[in-house]
C-alpha cells in the first residue's frame, strides 16, 4: 500500500507584548512594590529625619604611650577599666544598631595635666571614627574619671606571725603553752604606689583559731599589710600567696637535769665520776608528741677529753639547749661539777707512725706528718696507769662536719687508750695535714692513713 502522506504541523510563536503586562493585575502589582521600595530607599537615605540613640558600654581609652605622666614615671593604679554611655544624633539609617556600634566611638581620658602622684580626676574627649559620617554626639554618661597615679616601688618586710582566738577562748589547754610561730617564709615583697607602700610598718601573716589549740598544728595565713594605724594601704601588693603557719604547742613539764658524754671509757657508763648539776631539775615546755617519752633534759655533751683529775667545772647556757622551753627567764646557765680528784694522771711520750682517720669523705685522702712525738696525759686509777705504755696510746682525728678541699688543713687529734677501760687521755693537739683527691659522694667513710 502507497505510504500516506503526512500532515505538516503549522509552528507557532508566543509574543509577550508591553500591553499584555500591562493588562496583566499580577505583574502589575509586583512591579508596583517595586517601585515601592526603592522610592522608600531613597526617601530614607535622602530625607530621613534625624533620630537619638544611646550607645551603652563604650570603653574609655587610656594610652599612656608617650603620655606625661609616662615621662614622669608615673603610673596608674587601682581601677583602671571604665566604661560610658554615649547619646549620638543623625540620620536614623546612620544611627541604626546595624550601623553604628561602640566601635565607631572613641573616649579618651585626657593625661595631659597629670604632672605628680595622687588621685587625679580626669576629662574625658570623645570623636567618631569616621570623619564623613553625618553622625553627632550628644552627651555622654560622665565627663571624668578619677584614677590613682603614682611611681611604682618594692620594698622587702620582715614578715610576723598574728595567731588569733576570739575573746574568752584560752589558746591552749591547761598544762600547755603555745610558742612562737613559725612561718614558712620569712620576708616578703610589698610592691605598689610609692605614697602608699611608704605608709607600710608591718606585714603580718594573720592565722584566726576558732578553738584551744591541743597539738602543733600548721594553717594557711592571709598577708595584712599594715600602716601607723592598723589600716591597710591602696593598689599594694605581696609576693608571698602561699604562706603557713606553725603553731607550736608544748606541753609542761618538770624533768632532772642530765648531762651527755663523748669517748666515755666503759668502766664509767655504769659508774659514772661523782658529779652535780645545778639546778637538779628545770621546768620547761616540750614538744607535746615527745614529752611523756622524755625522762631528763640533757644540757649538753662533755668530751671526756676535758675532764682533768680535779674539780671541773662546765657551764650551759639555757638558750642553747635545743627543743627546750625554759619558763623561768631568769634561768639563764646550768652548772655541771664533775669530781675526778680521786684518780691520778701520768704523762707518756707517745711516737706515733699512723692516725686513724674518721668521717673523711670518699675520694678524699690525708697525708698526715711522718713519725711524730706526742705527749699525752692519761687519767685513771693509779693500778690502771701503771699497766699502761705508751705503745697501748693511738690517735683520731674526727673530720665529722668539716668542709674539706685539696691542700693544707690544720685538724685536731685526740687520744685513747687500748688497754683500760676506766682511763681516758686529757687534752687534744693539733697538727697540719695535706688533703688530697676529690669527694665523690657524701657517705662518709673511716679510712686509716699509714705516714710514711
């Protein structure tokens, strides 16, 4: 079959004419509110009127730099951050929140007649930033400020310890006392105004108890710098943030007098020489923990080597005796008499090839004086000395404490002896020494030098 022949499509083309929109409401009224807003655009940057806002929280600038009281050495203490409130006027899309802020202000304190130390009141000068805005200011909150100038100063106190109880309260039980306090730091430095930090007389570090103390007790201390009137000075501050206070309590008690010995011979540790002490017993205040434990107060050590064979007399001074609490102020020595007249004493020429060397350090050696004579007074009973020579006498020398570096020295010796356990050597000599080497450590050691 013969292929039907196909119609052909007739084309046709839309065409928007200018009075076709015009006909149209919908275009009609959009074109009218455009026309709308930009009449209204124009009207308000052309012909708006002029409207006052408040700007809150404007900083105050206070620029030292190149300033004269910066050429004075002045500076400015205590407050120093201020803020006002600014009242501006202008057009009201200028003045709008979007448009100006805080940060199109500036408000400056005016440093110009600050010329010496004191509270100085100061005017204050404001400008907007951008020099082409039609943007006015009105008024703002305060015309001054008043800040503290000064040249800055440290100085160093001596800091005291102020324990307080509040009235009525005992600060220990009965049968205790509280001692002076002991302070974690010493000093402290005070900085601030020089007008102000020259008024300070004291610095205290203030612990308040609210009850009895009944141990020793350590609590942290508030710093009160303070001036002729108890008050505290302005713009001052202290080093010390972290102070403590110890609080010693003590405890009471009455105790008899003892005495110590150094190179006692072992005859006299059981038997001790006659001996007297004055006063026999002592009130004094003790460490709480350690008071029922103490029997006697030690008023110090005597060396055997100090005792002759006659009266001896030995002197303590109470403020030496460590740990201790005197309550008797007028207490000021203790006497000890050692009665030693009943033994004899005989002389002996000692030589002497070698030194026993005690406490020298490690690393450290001695080169003592090649055989040397000695001569050295032993005490004893007469049966005992005569049983003695000079070869049972041997010599130390103690270098416990001492600061030792390579070269000369002059140490003490001191003398013993082998054989009798109830005679002692009297008296001590001194000889020079060479040190050599280098310590290497702190442990101490006992090393025997041979003299060659």
């Amino acid at each position: 079959m013969p292929a039907k022949p196909t119609k052909k499509m007739k084309k046709t083309k839309n065409k928007i004419s200018l009075r076709s929109l015009t006909e149209n409401n919908r275009v009609v009224f959009g074109f009218s509110l455009l026309l709308a807003f930009v009449l209204w655009c124009v009207v308000s940057v052309y012909a708006s009127p002029e409207v006052e806002r408040t700007i809150t929280g404007v900083p105050v600038n206070i620029d030292m730099t190149d300033s004269t009281p910066e050429r004075l050495g002045l500076m400015p203490f205590g407050e120093t951050e201020f803020y006002v409130d600014v009242v501006v006027r202008g057009p009201k899309y200028q003045v709008s929140e979007v448009m100006f802020t805080a940060n199109d202000l500036r408000v400056s304190a005016n440093l110009n007649y600050v010329d010496s130390a004191g509270q100085k009141e100061l005017g204050l000068r404001y400008e907007i930033l951008d020099s082409s805005s039609d943007v006015q200011v009105v008024s703002i909150s305060r015309e001054t400020i008043s800040i503290y100038f000064d040249t800055l100063k440290e100085s160093t106190f001596t800091l005291e310890p102020d324990v307080i109880f509040p009235d009525g309260v005992d600060p220990v039980a009965d049968g205790y006392m509280l001692d002076t306090p002991i302070l974690s730091a010493s000093t402290v430095t005070v900085s601030g105004p020089t007008t102000e930090v020259n008024k300070i007389r004291r610095v205290v570090a203030r612990v308040e108890n609210e009850a009895s103390l009944t141990a020793t007790t350590t609590s942290p201390a508030q710093i009160y710098m303070l001036t002729d009137t108890g008050a505290s000075p302005n713009y001052c501050t202290c080093s010390a943030d972290d102070v403590a206070v110890t609080m010693l309590v003590k405890k009471i008690v009455t105790l008899p007098v003892s005495v110590d010995f150094q190179y006692q011979p072992l005859d006299y540790i059981d038997q001790p020489l006659p001996m007297t002490i004055s006063p026999e017993t002592v009130t004094v205040a003790l460490n709480a923990d350690v008071a029922d434990s103490t029997l006697s107060l030690s008023a110090g050590t005597i060396d055997f080597s100090e005792i002759s064979n006659t009266n001896n007399t030995f002197t303590f001074h109470t403020s030496e005796i460590e740990g201790a609490k005197f309550l008797d102020d007028s207490l000021k020595t203790i006497t000890v008499h050692i009665d030693a007249s009943e033994m004899s004493s005989q002389e002996f020429d000692v030589e002497l090839s070698s030194i026993t060397s005690v406490n020298l350090p490690a690393g450290l050696e001695v080169q003592y004086p090649a055989s040397s004579s000695y001569r050295v007074t032993v005490i004893g009973p007469q049966e005992s000395l005569e049983a003695i020579s000079a070869s049972d006498i041997y010599a130390e020398a103690d270098y416990t404490g001492q600061e030792l570096s390579p070269g000369t020295h002059t140490v003490e010796i001191s003398f013993f002896v082998r054989t009798q356990n109830d005679c002692w050597c009297y008296g001590t000599d001194d000889i020079s020494v060479e040190i050599s080497g280098e310590a290497i450590s702190t442990t101490q050691s006992t090393q025997v030098n041979q003299a060659e």
